[in-house]
C-alpha cells in the first residue's frame, strides 16, 4: 500500500490491488487496540506493583497468617537501632531472642525467624521516653509500673517542683533587680552623652559598674541553667506520672509540663500494620529484663494475640513485675491461638 498525493490539506490512499474487507478491517483493529489496552493496564500495574511491592508482600504474609495462625515461622529484622540506647545489634539481637524463646520453647515451635528480607521490621527508637527514663534513673528513681512506683515518683515530683519554684522565685528577682539597675545605667550614660561626655571619675565610676553587671549576667545564666536542668528533670517526671495513672486507672490529676505541653502517650512499644508495611517500635526499657518483656510483649501481637487480665502474664496491658516466662493464661492463648491441643 503507498501514499501519494495531497487532497484538501490530507493524504489520500491508493487503493491497494487486494483490497481488504473493510469488515475484517473494522473488527481486527478494535480487537488490537483492546489488546494495547490490556498490555498498558498490565504494564501500570506491573510498575504498581514493583512500586510498592514490600508493603504488598508484607500485607499478603499478614493475611495469610490471620487465615493459617503460626503455619510458617514470622520472619523479622532489625531496621532501626539507635546509637543513644547505648545498645550493639548484637545485644538487641540476643533480647530478641529470648524474647521469641518465650513463646517458641513451651509449644516447642518455630513461631519467628530472624531474615535480611524479614516482612516484621523491628526499630529501637530513641524519644523523650527513653530520654525520661534515663533522667530518673539519674534521679535515683526507677519504672515498674506499681503503684508503690507512682507514689514515689509523686513524692519525687513535689519536693522537685517545691524547689524549681523557689529558685524560680529568686530568679525572677535577680533578673528584675538587674533590669532595673542597667534601665538606671543607660539612662545616666544617655545623659552624660547628651552634655558633651562624663568626667574622669564619672567615667570609672560606670566602667566599675558595667563590670558589675557583667558579674551579674553570669550569676543570672548560672541560675537559668540550673532551673532548666531542674524542668528537664521535672517534665520527665511528668511524662512517666501520667503514663503510670493512666496504666493503672488513677483518678488523679493530670500533671502539666513546664515550658511545654507534649501532651504525648508514653507506650513502651507498638505493633502494627500500614501501608508501609508491619513493624514493631520499642521505645523505651528501664532494664535488659524490661526490654526483653516488651518486646515478647510486642511479639505477641505479631502473632494474633489480644491483651489478657492476668497481671502476671506477658500480655498483659502493662509491662510491669519480673515475668521470665509465659504464664499460664499465656500459654493457653498461644495454643489456642495456634490451635494445638
């Protein structure tokens, strides 16, 4: 078939010396363009699915294990462990392990397995938790999640408070003293401007007086620095007071923080699902003992499992006493959950 030829602006075809049947025609190029659609529809999804091909297999792993609980071990990594827990990876690793031993060695079954390309990503992330827990510790104070542990720590907190608030005190005081002293300064060093300059011993007599206030400033900064060390310590008081009123229902008062309000929830860890894919989030641990009680904890959840109202149990909604091993509550959830008799 050849071209030749212009006709108002157009091409125009020569008829070939076989024609072709324009019915033929008609169907066989409908036919290709829905071919070329569905070649395009699979090409978008095949970029679609490259795209997010992670979150996709993780969602998959997660929906096979909701249908067919522990029928293949739950692979995770390690993909955040930040250096200011003081933590190596391979005393991260060696809590997640026993961790999963908790659950794995009574049902004598492999319910986790450590891969580079593990579906449940694992972070050790450092915030103002883990940031409160080390001030207390500094304190001489320590989280277990008793009652006994709250009212210490609200003891702690008012003797704390009482003494932020006297230091505050002799600070607004000292500040006020030096704002009046330099207003005066200025206005004396304004007025001899004004007359042409000051006299020799008018001159000394506001140098001497300018290194006093230079005396002063750093008196001033040394007190700010103290009151802000002492809002550090209080505000971590705060964070860990209402977390533990909270956790075990307390009708107490809120207390506020100092400078600000975070307003934010103090959980030791998190499980979860999203599109990102699924992950477990530890955030803060007293002790080695503590953090391997979280993460069985979190563990847990990855496997299926809901809280339990056993105080002693590892699924229970606080992670509080010193539970090296699963309780009876526990086990029984894990089995039914996993279906073993």
């Amino acid at each position: 078939m050849i071209y030749t030829g212009r006709f108002r602006g157009r091409f125009f075809l020569l008829r070939a010396a076989y024609p072709l049947n324009h019915t033929f025609g008609y169907t066989g190029r409908m036919a290709l363009r829905k071919l070329l659609k569905h070649v395009f529809m699979l090409a978008a999804l095949g970029v679609l699915a490259y795209a997010f091909r992670e979150p996709l297999v993780t969602n998959l792993s997660w929906l096979v294990r909701t249908q067919f609980p522990c029928s293949r071990p739950i692979t995770y990594t390690v993909a955040a462990l930040d250096a200011r827990f003081g933590l190596s990876e391979e005393d991260f690793l060696s809590a997640i392990l026993e961790a999963e031993a908790m659950w794995e060695k009574p049902i004598q079954k492999e319910l986790f397995a450590r891969s580079p390309d593990g579906t449940l990503k694992i972070h050790l992330i450092y915030d103002y938790r883990q940031e409160a827990t080390e001030k207390l510790r500094s304190l001489g104070l320590a989280i277990d999640g008793s009652r006994s542990s709250y009212d210490a720590l609200k003891t702690g907190y008012e003797a704390l408070r009482t003494s932020y608030e006297a230091k505050r005190s002799r600070y607004d005081a000292a500040v006020a003293a030096f704002t009046e002293k330099q207003d005066a300064y200025n206005k004396e060093v304004a007025r001899m401007n004004a007359r042409g300059g000051a006299k020799r011993e008018e001159y000394d007599r506001l140098l001497l007086q300018q290194g006093e206030f230079g005396t002063e400033i750093t008196k001033i900064r040394r007190m700010e620095d103290e009151l802000n060390a002492d809002i550090e310590k209080l505000n971590a008081l705060v964070v860990v007071l209402n977390r533990q009123a909270a956790a075990l229902n307390l009708n107490v008062e809120t207390f506020n923080e100092v400078g600000e309000a975070r307003g934010r929830e103090f959980d030791e860890g998190i499980y979860g699902v999203s599109a990102e894919g699924e992950a477990i989030d530890i955030y803060q641990f007293d002790t080695r003992e503590k953090l391997v009680q979280v993460l069985a904890h979190e563990l847990g959840h990855a496997l299926g499992l809901d809280h339990l109202d056993d105080p002693e149990a590892i699924m229970y909604r606080l992670n509080q006493g010193e539970n090296k091993a699963l309780s009876a509550f526990d086990l029984a959830a894990v089995r039914a959950h996993c279906k073993i008799k």
